[in-house]
C-alpha cells in the first residue's frame, strides 16, 4: 500500500477528497438556498425566521470552510467556481421561496440530501482510517440530524 505523508492510503485519499469536494459543492447549493430564504421570507414569523436563517448560513459558511481545507489537507484541490458547483449538485435549489413552512420543508430536505453525502464518506474514510475525517462527518451528522429534528417540531410533523 502506497500511504502519503499522511500515512494514509493514497489511492483511499485520492478517492475520499473528491467526495468531499461532492459534499463542498452541495453545501454551497445549501448555503446559497439559505440566504434566499433569510431574504425572501415574509409574514408573521419575519422575525424569528430570518435570524434563524442567518444563524445556518453563517454555521454552513464555517463548516464549507472546514470541508475546503480537509481536502487540501488530503492533498487534493477544493472546488470553488458556480460552475463546478452546479455540476455536483444534488439538492433542490429553491427560488423565491417567501412562505415559512415551505422555507423551513427545503431545510429539511437540503439537510436530508448532505447527510446522504456525509454518510457515504463517513464508511469511506473509516475503511481509510482518516480519522480526521471520519470524526469531521459524524460531527456535521450529529448537528444536521439535531436541527432536523427541531425543523421537524417547527413543522410538526414526525421525525
Ligand atoms: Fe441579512
């Protein structure tokens, strides 16, 4: 096995940062929804929602960032161009989305679609030992999975 100054298996590594940067793509598709709906959102829950928006885009933008350097860490090469991130993505992207339960619906199912992603490249990077990785995924699971269940209670509806 040819292992990086890492110690990690090369071709594992290879394979785990263009997963990641699948998971960097879709969290800017996710960001960027988010911003939409911060602006866009209207009626007697104003207030409340556009702070709580604000809130997860400011927490996705730190997390991209953390994802970004994970694969530069891992030697490989951070997507950051629309284009790129357009061909990657895999989660509905909302327009003008200005009703709270709908807002709060394309939350959920955006935070749905990445934890797909996160789950994939948690087996993979336990099966390469990247620990590194492996703990960044079951941190980012264990927030998203906690602010699904409490969109879910906003929405009240089952888990
Ligand atoms: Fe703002």
């Amino acid at each position: 096995m040819k292992t990086n100054s890492l110690g990690l298996d090369v071709k594992k590594t290879e394979i785990l940062a263009a997963e990641l940067n699948i998971l960097l793509a879709n969290f800017q598709v996710y960001y960027q929804n988010l911003r939409g709906l911060h602006w866009n959102i209207r009626g007697k829950r104003f207030f409340d929602l556009h702070v709580k928006f604000e809130e997860l885009y400011n927490d996705s933008q730190l997390k991209i960032d953390l994802i970004a350097e994970r694969i530069l860490t891992l030697g490989g090469r951070p997507l950051h161009t629309f284009d790129d991130y357009i061909k990657n993505n895999k989660l509905f992207v909302g327009k003008d989305i200005s009703n709270d339960e709908e807002a709060v619906g394309l939350i959920v199912n955006s935070l749905a679609q990445l934890l797909k992603i996160e789950r994939v490249i948690l087996k993979q990077s336990d099966e390469a030992l990247d620990e590194g990785t492996n703990s960044m995924m079951s941190d980012f699971i264990k927030e998203q999975e906690k602010t699904i269940w409490m969109m879910k209670a906003w929405l009240e509806e089952e888990i």
